[in-house]
C-alpha cells in the first residue's frame, strides 16, 4: 500500500471509520481519495462522520444520502490532502 495511503487509513481508524483509501492521481477523478468497504452499508452516521472530519464528495459539495455507490460505502472524496506529504 502507498505510504499515502497508509497515513489516511490510520487517521480514518482513528475516528473508528475502517475502509480502504486510495488517492487517486491520474483521471477524471484526480485529486479525490476512494474510500470503500464493500462489507459496510453507506449510512447516515458514516456520512456524518466523514463531514464532520471536513470531507467533501468529488465535487466539493457536503456528502448526501446517495453519495454512495447503490448504498455501499464506496465514495469519492476531497480533503486532508496534508495526508499526501508524509512526516
């Protein structure tokens, strides 16, 4: 896994949120991370969490209810791009 990668599953662990990140850098997709657990529903409470940790669906927008890929918890998202650059 990408050192980049790493940090961001550490932080997301931290506040009890366990997916697989990915940064994504080449695509129309560029500059988002994937988040995704395929064993995991999208739900209220997981979309509040990761607002409340000042992420933004691909667009910059606040997450929503159908941010979710069919109600997996599978999105694409912006922020902590701090993550990036490691210590």
């Amino acid at each position: 896994m990408r050192p980049e990668n790493t940090r961001m599953k550490r932080f997301l662990e931290q506040y009890g949120v366990h997916c697989m990140p990915k940064y994504i850098y080449e695509g129309s997709m560029r500059g988002t991370w994937r988040l995704y657990n395929l064993h995991e529903q999208w739900t209220e409470q997981l979309q509040d969490m990761l607002t409340s940790l000042s992420f933004t669906d691909f667009q910059g927008k606040p997450l929503g209810q159908f941010s979710g890929n069919g109600g997996m918890f599978s999105v694409f998202v912006r922020g902590h791009d701090a993550l990036l650059q490691g210590k």
